[in-house]
C-alpha cells in the first residue's frame, strides 16, 4: 500500500510541474532515479543489516522516505502550475 501510495503522487508531482514539451523526458529520469535509488538503498540496507542490526537498516531508510516526503510536499525544485491539473482552459 505504501508503494502505491508514493509512486501515485510521485507520477502526479511530475505531470504536474514538469512542462508539456519536457514530460515524457522527466517521466524517464523519474524511472532512473528510482531505479539507480532502489539499487543503492538496497545495498546499503542489506550492509547495514548484515554489520550492525536490522533496526538500524530500517532507520535508515525511514530517514531517507520521510526526507523524500518533505522534499516531495514542498515542491522543491519546480513551480505550481496556476490552476490545479484538473483544470483545462476553456472548461468549467
């Protein structure tokens, strides 16, 4: 449930501040960074897990979820669009 919950409003972050004509270019490097990110958080965790203690493997990627989390609710790196992405000129 948690995936699904954070890559939902990871996909609509990027539809949503992303411009039209660079969409399907942010789209891509989403995908890449999820990916080179899992990769990383799983080698570390597993090393973590493996030289001190599961507790502290999950304590570091609870840091870096609620860092996303953050990041992710300020909207850092992009602007709002003026109406929400429901709106489309011209509708009502």
């Amino acid at each position: 449930m948690g995936i699904g919950a954070v890559e939902t409003a990871q996909h609509s972050a990027v539809a949503t501040l992303a411009p039209k004509d660079l969409r399907g270019s942010a789209f891509g490097l989403l995908a890449t960074v999820q990916s080179l990110g899992n990769l990383a958080a799983s080698t570390v965790a597993g090393i973590l897990c493996i030289v001190l203690s599961p507790i502290v493997a999950f304590a570091y990627l609870t840091a870096w979820m609620l860092l996303a989390l953050v990041g992710l609710s300020c909207g850092c790196g992009g602007s709002t669009p003026r109406y929400g992405a429901w709106h489309r000129p011209g509708s009502r």
